[in-house]
C-alpha cells in the first residue's frame, strides 16, 4: 500500500512508493535530478533500485555519492559544485540520515544562495 503524506514537499512511503518518483518527477516538470547517496548504496546496487525507474521514464541524472558518515561542509560545497556543473533542478537522496543531511543542504544553498 502506497501513502502519501505532505511536508515541506511530497513524501511517498511504503509498498510501490519507489515506483512513484518517476511520475513525481514527470508532473513536476524537472529536466534533471542530482541523486545523493553513498558510495556503499552505489557499490550494492542499492542506488540502481531508483536510478532504473529514472532510466525508465527517460529522466536525466547525474549522481553525487561522496558522503561520508557524520558529512562535512566540504561534502556540502562539492555537492553544490556539482550541482551547478550539471545543471540539476531537483534533488532524489538515497540512503540514510548522512546523505538526507547533505542532500538538504546542498538544496538549500541552491535554493537560496547559488
């Protein structure tokens, strides 16, 4: 079962929820996702569960997967420098509680700063 709860933005969780990025990301009108994770995710193919469903829809993505446990400002400042060297317009995190972290920053500073 797929739930849908509202924050600061969308939230999908549960059964099937994965599924419903694609077409998120599609009504949305983004051109290109920054996906933040971590090495290990990328390593274990945790990461191709969401970047497959981006293959799928035909939506572009580059990813940023340098965090590291406990990230740093520098982890924070190359992710935005990426960010801005491929043009992203939305931000996808995978992973746990470091890469929601930096994820969250690297889209404030381009929200807000960049």
């Amino acid at each position: 079962m797929v739930n849908r709860i509202m924050l600061n933005e969308t939230s999908y969780f549960g059964r099937g929820s994965r599924e419903k990025l694609g077409e998120e990301l599609l009504s949305r009108g983004y051109k290109k996702v920054l996906v933040v994770t971590d090495y290990n995710l990328v390593d274990n193919r945790v990461a191709n569960m969401v970047t497959d469903i981006l293959n799928n829809k035909g939506i572009a993505y580059c990813m940023y997967f340098h965090i590291k446990q406990n990230p740093t400002v520098k982890n924070v400042q190359e992710g935005v420098s990426f960010a801005k060297e491929n043009n992203i317009d939305v931000i996808v995190a995978i992973g746990g509680g470091s890469v929601i972290d930096t994820a969250k920053a690297i889209s404030i500073i381009m929200t807000n700063i960049a």
